[in-house]
C-alpha cells in the first residue's frame, strides 16, 4: 500500500533556530500534501494545504512566514517551523494524497523547543 | 461547514469487552466517512471507511456502518484486545477536500 515517510521522528532543538521536517511518498506521486499539528491529547489542526508545484494555502491563525511548506516535486514536501519558540513545540503530521485517492498520514514528528 | 462529533473519552474497558464509539456528523452532500487510529508516538492509519449510505466498513474486527438517516458512522468491536489501546480518530471528506476530523477518543484496555 501507500506509504509516507516522515523524518525525524523526533526533533529537539534550542529556541531562536528553524527545523525542517520532510515527508515523503515513497511509491505514489503526492499531488497534495497537507501538514497537521496536534497538541497533547487533541485532533489534528490542519495547518496547511500544499500542491506539488505552487504555494502552499494557509488555515486561518497559521503564521506562513513561520511554517514555511515547500511541496518542489511529486514526492517530496518539507515543513520549516523558523525561529522556533517552546510554544511551537508539538506534534506535527503530514498527509499525502494522489489526485482523488485516500489519505496516507506519516508517522509523525515530535518537535521539542528547549 | 462539515464538522464531526465523537464521543468524549477517555474510555477504558476490559479486555474481551464489547466497544462502541460514537461519531455523528454534519455535511452536505454525501460525504466518505472514515475511522482512523493512532497508536502512542505515531502517525494515524486508516482503520475503515465508507464511501455511501448502508456501506459498513469493517478491518481487524471493527465495523462501523454509513447511516445517513441518522449522520452516524459509529464504531464497534465485538472484543477487544489490550493491543487496541489507542486514540480513534472519526473523520469525513467531500469529494476532494480536506478531511475534518472529530476530537479523537482515547481508548485503554486494562487485561
């Protein structure tokens, strides 16, 4: 079945500096990616919606220039939460959809701000 | 807009235990309705689904039935097992946008 990569599993790192979060579809063509935050003990907030080759639209709240979303080829989508803060700090999924088919969601990425 | 209700959690039941998980929704149209799982530090995997009205959707003995009469796609396991032990995400798409999901019920199996 479909898969979705996602690295790192688990991210710390010191406030003030950015991380990158990638996710890959490792045996489909990606044509929209959607990346997720979820905060303990709650649902998915979508935070973005991303098609291969164009800008990434935005939920309302979500800061862009923050959670930068790069979606450059059909397998590939990467997450950059800049100038990370504690408050950033969470659990963030990404999901992947070729054309009209089913979601397929990557393991997840815990990202710690210290 | 879409939106889904799931039953408020946590639940903790016994193993061989009978579950049910509510989950009602609002949408126009004919949406496809989903029940995802997320096991401790992972990402979510698609549990079943139902793409129309009488559809019932059934893996790994869990089923949940499409009724549109009463916008319910509630979940059920005749037994449950302490490998059940999860977040149960309920969810909906129409045609192709994004999914909305429900706030997730915890379930824990004691032995």
């Amino acid at each position: 079945g479909a898969v979705v990569s996602q690295h790192p599993s688990r991210v710390i790192c010191k406030s003030g500096t950015s991380v990158k979060i990638e996710c890959r579809s490792l045996d489909f063509q990606a044509t929209t990616m959607f990346w997720y935050r979820q905060f303990p003990k709650q649902s998915l907030m979508l935070m973005a919606t991303s098609n291969e080759g164009s800008k990434a639209t935005y939920e309302q709240g979500v800061e862009k220039d923050k959670f930068l979303i790069n979606h450059a080829s059909l397998t590939l989508s990467t997450l950059t939460v800049t100038s990370a803060h504690p408050e950033d700090s969470s659990f963030y999924i990404c999901s992947a959809r070729q054309g009209a088919g089913g979601y397929t969601f990557g393991s997840g990425t815990r990202l710690t701000v210290v | 807009g879409d939106s889904v209700t799931q039953m408020e959690g946590p639940v903790t039941l016994s193993e061989e235990a009978f579950l049910t998980i509510n989950c009602t929704y609002t949408a126009t149209g004919y949406p496809s309705l989903f029940w995802y799982v997320q096991y401790p530090g992972e990402g979510l995997q698609l549990l079943l689904k139902a793409t129309k009205a009488d559809d019932k959707g059934s893996n790994k003995g869990f089923e949940a039935t499409y009724r549109k009469e009463t916008t319910s796609f509630h979940l059920e396991k005749g037994s449950v097992q302490v490998s059940d032990s999860a977040v149960y995400f309920c969810a909906l798409v129409r045609g192709n946008e994004k999914l909305t999901f429900g706030t997730g019920t915890r379930l824990t199996i004691i032995p």
